[in-house]
C-alpha cells in the first residue's frame, strides 16, 4: 500500500473522527497523528478531567493491533509493565520475561500520571522510550511501539524525572476548552458514553509501513533555515541539544507525508512549536516559529497547523456551521433550543471576524448569513 494512502487513511478515518468527537482538541489530535507517522514520543500536560486519557483511548479503539496502557503510581514495579519472569524458564535457571498481552508487544503504548516513576523503572523506561528496547540482565527484546505517549497534571521537578520527560519530543498542553464552547462539550460527551468509536480498519503495521517512509522525504530545502530556527531558539534561552535537533526531522517530515508531499517546506516546522520545557517558553516559540514560517507563502496543502495561531481555526469553524445547520434542519424547534442556536451563531459569527485568511473567512460569513433566516423563524 503506497504511503500516501496510508497516511490519507490516517487522516480521513481516524484524526477527522476523533475532532468531531473531541471538541476543542484538533492540535492535540494532530500532533497524535504526526507523531504516530514520525515515531515521535508525546506528552500530554494539564489539569485533570481534561480528556488527555479519553483521547488515547479512542484513538487505540480506532487502530488494528495491540496497544498499552497503565497508571503509574509512586510504587510501579518493572513487572507491571514489562511483564513479570516465565516461571517456566525459571524451572530451567533461565531469567526471560513473559512479556505476553504487555508494554514491549504493544505499538501504541499510553503511561498515564507518567511522571510518577519511580527509580525502579526509571532506567528501563528511559531505554525504551529513546532506544525501543527493553533490557533486563542479559536479556534485550526490541519493542514493538510505534510511538509513546505520556501523560501528567504537572512538569518535572527533579533532574531524574527531567530525563524521563526529555524523551517526549513533542510536548501539548490539554486544558478544559473555552467557556462558550461548553455546550458543545456536553452534547459530544454525551454521545461519546453511548457510542464506542468505529474501526478504521487501519492497522498499526500499515502505520508501520508509513514511518518506513521517512527517508524519503527530501529536507534539503528547509535544513538551513530549520538551523537557523534552533539557533535562534537556543539564543532565546530554550535548549534544544543536537540529539533532539535530529530527531526533529522526522516529525518535520511526518508533517509533510500528512500532507502528501515528499518534500518538506517551512510551513512544517510548526511542530517546533511543541518542544518547551516550561509554561513559559511557549510563547516565546511559538513567535520565532511563526516568524519562520511566514516567510513563505501559504500554499493549499500546507498542513493545517501551520498557521493555527492566527485567530481562530477555520476548519474547526466549518465543522460548529456543519453541526449547527443540520440542528435547524431538524425543525420544528422549541423556542428555548431556537434561542441558544442563535446565540451559537453570533458567537460563532463573532469568532468568524477573526480569521486572517480573506478567503476563509468571507466563505464562511456567507455560510452564517445563510444560517440566520433560518435561525431567525
């Protein structure tokens, strides 16, 4: 299957489901899917009752294969994630792990409260989560991960648990969404108690395929000025090692496979805006990134995060029109569900003046001005 497809299968059946169920959470599901392309690692960071577990879970429910997951508390051992030792093999003086239905055959792997480790696991965690590999005396396994993701309402405090969460290339914050998309929280959440999500169909050997791909991608074109963006965020005070620069690329270019381009451009250096270390720095990053980036024109198969910072997200947008009129068309409605709809549409119209792109933005004024009869009566 050719990687274009894989990565379309990607996008159209797995990431689009999941932000009409999840509102609110498009950048964190993109940077899911970059990551699942980039065999990248990810960390979830915010308060709880946020969905950052709920988002793993339904993207593991809509992907064929084996996946992972486990809240680590002060007291892990080795075994609860590893597997404990095969007391078959143990009978014969031999020391192997029965790692079956465990961490290292599993391609999505998700630790939840992540930075709860302890010392116990910590070197093992660090092995895999950089080498995907899990050693054990003088056993070593490969992994079977695609990608890790972790997940915590808090940021490292000491240097043991610094080097756990530098093995999270990308990091995203996940907080409760803004005050006037509640109500859309509370129909999407409703449904999401009743209905499991779909199979894709997509397997994580597929996935697999796709990350075989990378090679492929040609950065020529952006290795200079992607140089001279970490120059420029480490004269900003946010360390980037060489290590991590490297690494980099291959989300770099995930970006640009999602897009179904084999050639990376500036507009897929917005990941750099997901490597801070603290609260911050996010700011700071995401100015020098979007300086970088707007200094090439936008082009239509951009990636959708490339420019998601200038006001609000069109798709997204598009998506809350979407739902909105196929409530009017349900009709007719009481006068109480009628009131609130009107109320969305001026609150979406209000968000709409905000979108920098002419085009998107005069499009969807007039899908909203097409809206308001309706709305109106």
């Amino acid at each position: 299957m050719a990687t274009t497809e894989i990565t379309s299968r990607l996008a159209t059946d797995v990431l689009e489901p999941m932000k009409r169920d999840f509102v609110g959470k498009d950048e964190i599901i993109d940077l899911l899917g970059v990551c699942l392309v980039g065999g990248e690692n990810l960390f979830l960071f915010g308060p709880p009752g946020t969905a950052k577990t709920a988002l793993v879970h339904n993207l593991a429910a809509r992907l064929e294969g084996r996946t992972f997951d486990y809240l680590l508390t002060r007291f892990t051992e080795p075994n609860e994630l590893f597997g404990p030792f095969d007391i078959r093999k143990l009978r014969d003086g031999e020391l192997l792990t029965n790692t079956e239905g465990m961490l290292p055959e599993a391609s999505l792997v998700f630790l939840d409260e992540l930075l709860n480790a302890n010392s116990a696991i910590l070197n093992s965690l660090l092995v895999a989560l950089n080498e995907r590999i899990f050693r054990r005396g003088k056993e070593t396994r490969p992994l079977s991960a695609l990608v890790f993701v972790g997940a915590s309402n808090h940021l490292p405090e000491d240097d043991a648990l610094n080097a756990l969460f530098d093995r999270f290339l990308l990091r995203v914050r996940c907080d409760n969404v803004a005050g006037e998309r509640l109500p859309d929280v509370l129909v999407a959440g409703w449904k999401l108690t009743s209905n499991a999500p779909a199979k894709s169909g997509l397997h994580f050997d597929e996935l697999r395929l796709a990350q075989s791909a990378l090679p492929n991608v040609e950065l020529a074109a952006i290795r200079q000025p992607f140089s001279e963006l970490v120059h420029r965020i480490r004269h900003a005070g946010i360390p980037i090692s060489d290590r991590r620069a490297v690494k980099l690329q291959r989300v770099i270019a995930a970006s640009a496979l999602l897009c179904a381009r084999n050639v990376a451009r500036l507009s897929d250096l917005w990941v750099l805006r997901h490597i801070w270390d603290t609260e911050e720095q996010q700011e700071i990053l995401a100015t020098l990134v979007d300086q970088a980036i707007n200094k090439e024109q936008p082009a239509a198969d951009d990636h959708r995060r490339a420019r998601a910072t200038d006001g609000p997200d069109a798709e997204t947008l598009a998506r809350d029109l979407d739902s909105l009129s196929t409530s009017l068309k349900n009709g007719p409605l009481p006068n109480a569900e009628k009131a609130y709809l009107r109320d969305r549409l001026g609150i979406l119209e209000g968000r709409c003046q905000w979108i920098k792109d002419n085009t998107r933005r005069d499009w969807l004024l007039k899908r909203i001005a097409e809206l308001w009869p309706s709305a109106k009566t």
